[in-house]
C-alpha cells in the first residue's frame, strides 16, 4: 500500500513537471517576436519588415526615400545620347538603385521640366531634359516625382503640359507632384500613399518660378507657396491621411544654413500639423532638425538635401560643396493605438562623380566612394578643395547625427 502511494506521488510529479515544460514552451512560442517580410506590387517591387507584437498587433513599417536636386546642365543632357543615336540616362542612377527599390515610397526631386527632345534640350538658365530621364527614373525606382522648382516655366506652359503628358499617357502609376493641368487637379488631387492601413500624404509647392509669370489662362500651373492654400491643402491632406509630408522648394542657393525665411515657414508647417518636411533647392546640403510640435507631435526636417546629380560650369572656392547631396531615409511606423510616427531616420550622403561624355557622370554614395574616383572627379579642375576627406567631413559637419557612418 505504501508502496502504491509512493508510485502515485511520482507519477503525479512527473506529470506535473511535464506540463510545465508544455506551458513554458507555449508561452515562449507566443510571445517571441518574429520578423515578416512582405513583397508588395509596385512599378518596382519593394519589401518591408513587420514585426508581430506579443499582444498579437502587427506594426505596418513603411520605408520613406528622397534624393535632392536631378539638374540636367548641358553635359548631363549630353550624356544620355548613345553611340546610336537613343537617349538613355540610367547611368546617373546605377549606383543608387538598390536603395531606392528596396523602399516603400522613393521621391526624386526633378528639378528642371521634362518637356522632352522636340522642344530642344537646354541647361542653365533655361532648362529642359528629355523624357528619357523620366525613363530612367521610374527604372530606378521612383515612385514621386516633384516638380513644383523655380526652373517648373523655363520652357513655357508647352514645356509644363509636354511633362504632365509624358507622366500620364507612359506611367500613370508614377505620381508628378507640383504642377497641373486643370483648376481642378491643383483644388482637389492629393497624393496618398497606403499600406497595411496606415496612409501618407504627400505634397510639393516652390517659392517661385525665376519671376516668370504664370501663363494668363493657367494660373494654376504650378503650386506655389502661398500660406492660405498650402493650409488648406495640409487641413484635406490631414483629413486622408495618418502622416503628412510637405516637400518645399525654398531657400537660398549655396549656403549650408536654412536663412530666416525656411524657418518661418518651418514654424508655420509646424503649426498645420505636418509631420515630415524634406526641402531642396539651396544646392547643397543643409542639417537635419527634429520640431516639437505644440500639439505634442514631432516635424522632422531636412532643410535641403543639395543636389542628386549636376555639372555645374561654375569654378572657384565653394564649387566643390555643389557635388555633395544626401538621400533623407525615413522610418515610418504605427502602435496599436494608431499612433504614426517616424522610428528612425537618417541622411545618406551623395556625391556626383563629375564626368563627361555619353553614359559617364553619375552619383555614388559616399560610403560606395573612393580616393581614386575622387581624384578622377571633374571637379577637381574647379575647385582643388575637393576630396573623399572633403566630402566625408563637409557631411559630419553639416548633417552631423543624422548622417550615420557606413565605413
């Protein structure tokens, strides 16, 4: 009988010990976090992380890209023309591709109008690049291009309504930013990018257009920086959309400092409850700045990213600064509150690799850049400063904490 009891009460431990090994494995299963990977359909394909919570909840992560300033001077138009005679500008993007593919939404500041190879290619000052670039660009990803720029009428209101015709009629996925073809495009069209239930808005304006004036009978041609209707605009854009982004041409050209008049917009911005401000137009690189909203939300702000690729025929001290730009990479998250908000953030610097003849200036980043390409850099004719030292310490110094070192 004693004997009976005893083998009763170690069969009963055992089983006990066995389901809490059961439950401990359980539990272990169910709050472990896993990491998914989903491929969305885009023009490009693109991937993005999720995470699942413990709480079962499934933050959707949305991946923001933007590169400053495409100016096609004359040599960079040059460039694309091919040994037959076809225009092809891939080149310019070869090294930045992966980057851009691999984001949820990538947008290119086009600077000059695409009004195409019938109106004749020019450079500076009154610029026009051919549609072939916009071929390039939606190759390299791309999924908005801006083209609210103070050069939007360097080739008239023809220049404009070619460019919105070539978007519409071979990529109406793509969305152009900034100009428009009707009163009732400019009033009502807000672009809203959405996935996994958490929607962006994007808009673009510029502070002006070179003093050319707005073509009588299309006053609405180009959004322009005027306070009462970007308000308006942000007010719809907010009421869309969980998170919004204003991409503002503004400034002063050359200086490495946002001037008074960026950061009274700044405030302004800041007041209409935008989250994510990415400016261009200065050239050249300008900081990174995080805003304490008076509603108790965050504005992060790149006061300009500089140029994404240029030649200028300018030389002298200051030159070389114009070869340096920065990719804005922004994290975009929810909670299970619906709260969106950014998760990281980072500047990414550029350097366009100065160079002549067909297929040959393009930009690297300057974690991909080397001592060498640096000395083969036209530049280097323009303004001796230029260097890989140059380059990296004019980065830390002007992005300093959001440029994050890749070497």
């Amino acid at each position: 009988m004693r004997y009976k009891r005893i083998c009763s009460i170690i069969s009963i431990f055992v089983l006990m010990i066995c389901m809490s090994a059961c439950a401990k494995i359980e539990t272990s299963k169910t709050t472990s976090k896993e990491t998914k990977k989903q491929e969305e359909t885009k023009t490009v394909a693109t991937s993005a992380v999720e995470e699942v919570t413990t709480a079962g909840f499934t933050p959707t992560t949305i991946e923001l890209v933007m590169v400053g300033d495409v100016l096609l001077h004359d040599p960079i138009n040059e460039s694309g023309k091919m040994a037959d005679g076809t225009y092809n500008y891939d080149h310019m993007f070869a090294h930045v591709t992966e980057d851009i593919q691999k984001a949820d939404v990538a947008i290119a500041n086009q600077e000059v109008i695409l009004g195409g190879r019938d109106i004749g290619l020019s450079g500076y000052p009154a610029f026009n690049g051919a549609y072939e670039v916009g071929d390039s660009l939606v190759k390299a990803g791309f999924d908005v291009i801006l083209h609210a720029t103070n050069h939007t009428l360097d080739r008239g209101k023809q220049g404009v309504l070619n460019c919105i015709d070539f978007w519409e009629s071979k990529y109406p996925k793509i969305a152009y930013l900034g100009i428009n073809k009707t009163q009732e495009h400019q009033d009502d069209y807000i672009y809203v990018y959405e996935k996994g239930g958490v929607k962006i808005a994007i808009l673009n304006y510029t502070y002006g257009t070179n003093g050319i004036p707005l073509p009588s009978d299309m006053p609405y041609i180009v959004n322009l920086m005027v306070e009462e209707e970007m308000a308006e605009d942000i007010k719809k854009a907010k009421a869309l959309a969980d998170f919004v982004v204003v991409c503002p041409h503004w400034g002063v050209e050359y200086t490495h400092t946002a001037p008074q008049v960026v950061l009274n917009w700044c405030d302004f911005f800041s007041e209409q409850g935008v989250d994510l401000v990415i400016g261009a137009h200065s050239h050249v690189i300008q900081p990174v700045k995080m805003y304490d909203r008076a509603d108790g939300g965050k504005m992060l702000v790149y006061y300009s990213l500089g140029n994404f690729i240029n030649s200028t025929a300018d030389s002298g001290t200051g030159t070389a600064d114009r070869m340096v730009g920065a990719m804005a990479k922004v994290t975009i998250t929810n909670d299970e509150s619906g709260k969106v908000f950014i998760k990281d953030y980072e500047a990414v610097p550029l350097v366009t690799q100065m160079a002549f003849g067909s297929g040959k200036p393009t930009t690297y980043k300057l974690s991909d850049y080397t001592e060498s390409l640096a000395k083969a850099n036209e530049i280097v004719n323009r303004d001796s400063r230029f260097s890989l030292e140059f380059c990296e310490n004019l980065s830390e110094e002007v992005l300093g904490d959001a440029y994050k070192k890749q070497h």
